[in-house]
C-alpha cells in the first residue's frame, strides 16, 4: 500500500477497492467481440496518470487514454508535455467542479486552449451541471472535441421534456459528442432489462446527437456496482443494433475514433479504416 493510500474509490466498496487491469477486461470481454478500450482517468495525480501511461505500452487493448490534469496549474505544461510523449494520450478529463473554479481564468484558459491545439479531446464529467459551460468552451477553444459522460443521467429518467431542453443546445455543437454509458438500471434489488423501459431516452438521444456523434462506453469497472458487463452491453446493443450494421458500427467504434483519435493497435488494428482528420 502507497503512503497516502488513494482518494478513490472508499476502501469499504468491495466491488472497485481491489485491482482493474487489462488483462482482467480483456478477460472479460474478448469473448464479448470487444477489441480495446479507452481508458478515462479518474485521479489527477501526475504519477497515477503516468502508471497508466506506461502500462499502456506493454497492453495493446488499451488503444487511448484520457487523462486528468488541471488546466491552470503552474505545472500543467510540464505534465502535460510528459504525456504527449505517449502515442495513447488522447486528451483530458475534466470535472463540473474543476470547470466552475476554472473557466473565466487566464491561464485556465490558455490550457484549454493548448489541449484544443494538439487536436486532442475532453471528457465533461458531473451530470448536467456541465452543460451550461460547454458553449463557453466551445468558444474559448474552437475545434476542440469535447465528450459528454455518463449518460443519458438519471436525473431525466422521468422527465424527457427536461432531458430535450437542457440537451438541445449542446447538441447543436458539431464537436459534442455523448457517451451513453450509464443506461443500466435497478429496480427493487434487480436489474431492469425490458427495453421499452430504456428506449425513449435512448431514442431522444439519437434525434439529438444523430448517428454520427454517439459512443458507446461501459464505465468499467464502475458499471459492476449496477449489472455484469455482459448485461451492460448486451442492454444497449440489443437497442442499438435494431438500428442496422452500419449505425452499431459507428456507435461501438467508428465514432469514438472520430472523437478520441484512438490509436488502432492490438486487435482492433483489424477494424481498419483511416483514423478522422
């Protein structure tokens, strides 16, 4: 055990306090016909995020990863720097919190601005309280591809009329994409897995974002405390591939290249296709 111990997740939660490593997913899923993942950071801390970088070297199923360091912070560049020497850094995950302190400051700013430049991208993490500053990082830093987390939220799980309004504008964004990885629920100790029950929210987020700006995420191993894998993905692609060859195709893969620039290593080289410019 490190000195300090780790901030996350509790070291009472049985299901994460324990190791997640890529050959325990690859495990888990190479049966399933997934071939990589991307890898979102959860700790800010620069040597965590380096770990997982060079980790990432010697496990091909890892084909991206976004990091976590905060803009604005006297060493951000030289963090940041570190990373770009890893072809498997695509960017950063930034939290509701981190944009609430962030945005409005100078060199917060010019760091958003540096990650835009490298053509890199940025997870938004904290449900809907960060939609309201996408359009101002939209602005601040053009180009910059930015990935909404996490949905479609709970919080909308009654109340589609407030999903469509807080969604419309966002959506609007060429460079927004959502990642539809909490869609699993529970009900009374079980898990919920009629489809009609997760379809109209499913449904509003295709009218919104269209076929090109939806990803596919697990969120594992988070999505263990709701349902097993299988069930996770097995509950969405069951919608998803209703929807012909040519839309899962692009949910499950094509347009998370699009978003993240992943690097097509390991087994999903096979995928083929030249990365998006």
């Amino acid at each position: 055990m490190r000195p300090g111990g780790i901030h996350w997740p509790p070291r009472d939660n049985s299901v994460l306090y324990a190791p997640h490593l890529p050959g325990q997913f690859q495990a888990l899923t190479e049966s399933l016909g997934v071939v990589g993942a991307v890898v979102i950071e959860a700790n800010a801390w620069p040597d965590d995020n380096q770990w997982v970088l060079e980790l990432a070297r010697a496990n091909p199923n890892i084909v991206g990863y976004i990091g976590r360091l905060i803009p604005g912070q006297s060493n951000f560049a030289r963090h940041f720097d570190r990373y770009l020497e890893h072809p498997v850094f695509r960017g950063l995950r930034l939290r509701a919190d981190m944009l609430a302190d962030g945005l409005g400051r100078k060199a917060f700013e010019k760091d958003l601005q540096r990650v835009a430049e490298r053509k890199l991208t940025v997870d938004l993490d904290g449900g809907a309280r960060v939609l309201g500053d996408i359009p101002r990082i939209a602005n601040i830093a053009p180009g910059l591809r930015l990935v909404i987390d996490h949905l479609p939220f709970a919080e909308w799980d009654a109340d589609l009329a407030a999903m469509r309004q807080a969604l419309r504008s966002v959506a609007a964004l060429a460079n927004v994409y959502a990642k539809i990885s909490d869609v699993v629920r529970r009900m009374d100790g079980h898990v919920l897995t009629d489809p009609d029950y997760y379809r109209p929210r499913l449904d509003l987020l295709w009218e919104l974002f269209g076929d090109d700006r939806v990803i596919y995420g697990s969120n594992w191993p988070v999505s263990d405390l709701t349902a097993p894998y299988a069930t996770v993905l097995k509950i969405v692609a069951d919608y998803v591939n209703n929807k012909g060859p040519v839309a899962a195709e692009k949910f499950f893969w094509k347009n998370s290249l699009a978003a993240y620039q992943w690097q097509p290593r390991g087994a999903a080289a096979r995928l083929g296709g030249e990365r998006p410019r």
